[in-house]
C-alpha cells in the first residue's frame, strides 16, 4: 500500500510540473530568465526531448518563435 501511495504522490507532483510549464510564458522576461524558469519546473515533469522542446516554445513570445523555426536550421533543444 505504500509503494501505491507514493507512486501516485510522485505522478501528482508530474501533473503539477506540468501544468506549471503551460503557464510559463515570456511576456517582459528576457529569454535567459525564461530558460532558467523553464528548466527549474522542466526538471520534475518528467518531460523529455520533443515534449519538452514543445512545451518551451509555447511559451516564447510569439514573434521569437517565428523568427526560429524560419531559420535555416531550427533549434532541436532548449539549449
């Protein structure tokens, strides 16, 4: 019963974290205090690669965002 416990505590905290990254978004932060935001929460989401890069982009303000995926080589990373 225990094990049952804790492992739903730890997929509840996921859920939090999850959410908490849909409501990250850059308004007036400069893109460095964004990705230190973002990987603070990131890091208890249990989000990974594709999902994560997801999740970081929908909160980038919107003409940043444009401006990357029309380059040449978009990002493949939060890095």
């Amino acid at each position: 019963m225990l094990t049952l416990k804790k492992k739903f505590r730890e997929e509840d905290k996921k859920s939090v974290k999850m959410a908490e990254l849909r409501r990250i978004k850059q308004a007036g932060k400069t893109m460095e205090k964004l990705m230190q935001e973002f990987q603070r929460v990131a890091r208890d989401s249990g989000y990974k690669g594709r999902m994560l890069i997801e999740e970081f982009k929908r909160g980038i303000n919107e003409t940043i965002r444009r401006k990357l995926m029309e380059t040449e080589r978009p990002p493949t990373s939060i890095e």
